[in-house]
C-alpha cells in the first residue's frame, strides 16, 4: 500500500488542485459488502472474495540498495 500512496502523492504533484472526499457508505456498495464481509464473525458464512492474480506489479518501486562502507 505504501507503493500506492507514493505514487498517488506524486501525481497529486502535478494537479493545480484537486479534491479528495469521502464517499457514503450508501453510495458505495461494493466497498460496503467487501467491509462488512471482512468484519464477519462467524466463520460459517462462506467468506468468499474474489482474488486476481497480477502478472507484473501495477506500480513500480524503486529498488534501494544500502551500502556501508567502512574505511582505514
């Protein structure tokens, strides 16, 4: 998620403005059953949530490599 948040951060760079708001819960239904659905208690429900494997990441992280260098 980290990798999302910094690339939106860096594309909200960009925007003169733009505006970031909260959707109801009413008007989002699909996020609402996905919500209520991990919150389940019990275990007999039939937790099903379909997952789709990605073939290559949808961001790019940038690998970082630490060197440390001890000199005489």
């Amino acid at each position: 998620m980290s990798a999302y948040l910094l690339a939106a951060h860096q594309l909200l760079k960009k925007f003169q403005a733009y505006e970031i708001r909260q959707i109801p819960r009413s008007e989002n239904s699909h996020t609402d059953a996905l919500s209520r659905l991990a919150s389940a208690i019990n275990d007999k429900i039939g937790r099903k949530v379909p997952v789709k494997i990605l073939s290559q990441p949808s961001t790019t992280a940038v690998e970082v490599c630490t060197v440390r260098y001890e000199g005489t």
